[in-house]
C-alpha cells in the first residue's frame, strides 16, 4: 500500500481539518514498517472528532469503525497488510481514543448520526464503502439499511448481534441503569503501559509481543496520575436501559441493499454465542439480501489483531469485485 502524507498542521476546532501525525515509540515496538497514520480534528455534531487517516487523500476511500471499547489505531496491522491503494478512514467514536467524551450515559443512535455527518463529509459523491469490526460492524450494517443509497458495500467483522432478550427482563434492565447513574463507572488501571501489555497478552496469546507493545500505548491514555487506562470512556460499560430487539436488527439486515461481507472468526463471539445453536445462526444469517460469509482461522475476536493479512486478503478481494 502507498502511503503519502501532508506536512503536519494544527488548526482550530471545526470542520476545518488540523492533521497530526501520529507515531510510535518505534523501540519499543520494534516496528519500524509500520506506516505511520495522521490524525484530523473535526466538529461532529457538536463534538469534537479525531479521524484517523491512511494513505493517500486521492486514493479510493475506505471507512474502517472500530468496536465497543476500542479506538481507530486498532486497525493498524490491518492498513499495513492491504495490497492496493486505498485512503483509509477510521473514526474515534465519541467517547473513545482522542474524541470527546461525555462523561454520561450514551445513546446508541448517536453513532448512527455521526456517521452519517462523516460519510457526508468524506464520501460526498459517491457511496461508501463501510468495513466495521464488533460494534462497527452493528453500527454500519444499521447505517447502511437506512441510507442505502450512500454506501456501496459493507464488511462485518466479527459480528452477527447479540444475545436475544426477553421482554419481562425490561424492568430489571432499566433498574440497573438507573443504578449506575448514582456511581460513576471506572476502567482499571495499570501502573505503566508494560503491565497494559502483559494483561492484554495475556488474555490473547496469539499477540506477538511487537504488536501488543503497539496496541498496549495506540488505545490507551496517561490519566493524570500517570497510570495507564484504555482510551475509553468509562460510562461505555454502563448497560444501556432498554432491552436488545434482535428482531429489529434483523429487519434492518434484510433492508441492506449493498452487497455484504461476513468475516467470523473460528474463535470469536459469533461462534461462542452461536456454534452451540447453528439454527439461530443460519436464521440470522438468511435474511441478508447478498451476503458472503468467510471464516477466518486461528484468530479471536480481534481478527483486525491476529490475522491482518488474511482479513486484508478477504476484504480486498470484496472491496475490488466487479
């Protein structure tokens, strides 16, 4: 993949872009053939956006959305492996990485209007292509049912909905909600970014060390005490107040009228919440109008981690199909 940089720049708040490069403590990752990205600033409804960017700004664009607890540089390795040219896109969701936070609930909808304001803004004349990994994944899918004249294909990570619920959980669900709100969430800290690291190998051990040395600083921040936390607002861990209609969401899936990409992996969270009820996975499955499905081996649920180049070898092959 080619990639050309503009000089850096700083700018005031705005939809007038002020691009940061962004760089790695290339001894401690040992990665030097990485290329580096750069950060644009944007006024999103209201809030201050960090957009992410790789490659060149006349190259075909790609918008990369991360997942639930996570931030763009997530897609790193991902933008390395890719072949051809491709101007990558990849937003911090509000909340998350180097976007504003709310310091309060969310409202899951939001993201819906925020991308449609960046699509708008990058995308303006033609329909975009949407590569979301977990709750990427569930936000383009929604988008695109809604907007199908604005996006052309979409890739879905990892992701096929979660969990069905039931109604009389209703009330329960709302009491743990208004629970929360009386004692503000907190993520767990980490004395400095090598003990980030350990834990974060730990829990996925097909992580080479080089890459979990990257990700343990790209998706964390210093809190002012100097220890380490995950760039993520702490109130993303409070359980929405109304249940999860998977029957709404699979109406959704039906109204997709661009072609759609299914990339699972063997060892992820569609196939721990369906490998025991293959039924259920083909009913989710069967409503998408032009669905393909891949199945990427030896990875987690982080596939965008542990097998970039086959999870770039399948979306190129989409993404280029006539």
């Amino acid at each position: 993949m080619r990639l050309t940089f503009p000089a850096e720049q700083s700018g005031p708040r705005g939809i007038r872009p002020a691009a940061l490069l962004f760089s790695t403590d290339r001894e401690q990752t040992d990665m030097t053939r990485l290329p580096e990205s750069r950060l644009e600033y944007l006024d999103v409804r209201g809030l201050r956006y960090a957009i992410r960017h790789w490659g060149a700004a006349d190259a075909p664009v790609v918008f990369m959305l991360h997942g639930w607890m996570d931030s763009s540089a997530t897609f790193q390795f991902l933008v390395e492996a890719l072949k051809q040219d491709w101007h990558v896109i990849a937003p911090d969701w509000r909340g998350y990485g180097q976007s504003e936070w709310l310091g309060r609930p969310y409202w899951f909808p939001d993201y819906y209007g925020d991308l449609e304001v960046l699509v708008q803004h990058y995308s303006p004349e033609h329909p975009a292509r949407l590569v979301g990994h977990s709750m990427g994944a569930n936000i383009a899918a929604i988008y695109a049912s809604a907007r199908p004249q604005r996006v052309a294909q979409v890739a879905m990570l990892d992701f096929l909905g979660l969990m069905a619920t039931e109604a009389k959980d209703a009330p329960q669900q709302l009491g743990k909600w208004l629970d929360h709100l009386h004692d503000a969430p907190e993520l767990r800290a980490y004395p400095d970014h090598a003990a980030l690291q350990r834990r974060m190998q730990s829990v996925n051990p097909r992580l080479t060390p080089e890459r979990t040395a990257f990700l343990a600083k790209a998706l964390s921040r210093v809190r002012d005490d100097g220890k380490i936390e995950m760039a993520c607002d702490p109130w993303h861990k409070v359980p929405a107040p109304i249940l999860y209609r998977i029957d709404d969401q699979m109406a959704c899936w039906h109204a997709i009228e661009a072609p759609v990409l299914m990339l699972v992996s063997d060892d992820g969270f569609v196939h721990e919440r369906f490998g025991d009820d293959p039924t259920e996975r083909e009913r989710r499955l069967a409503v998408f109008r032009n669905l393909q499905v891949e199945t990427i081996t030896d990875c987690s649920h982080n596939l965008q981690h542990d097998q970039p180049e086959k999870v770039a070898q399948a979306l190129e092959r989409f993404l280029t199909r006539d």
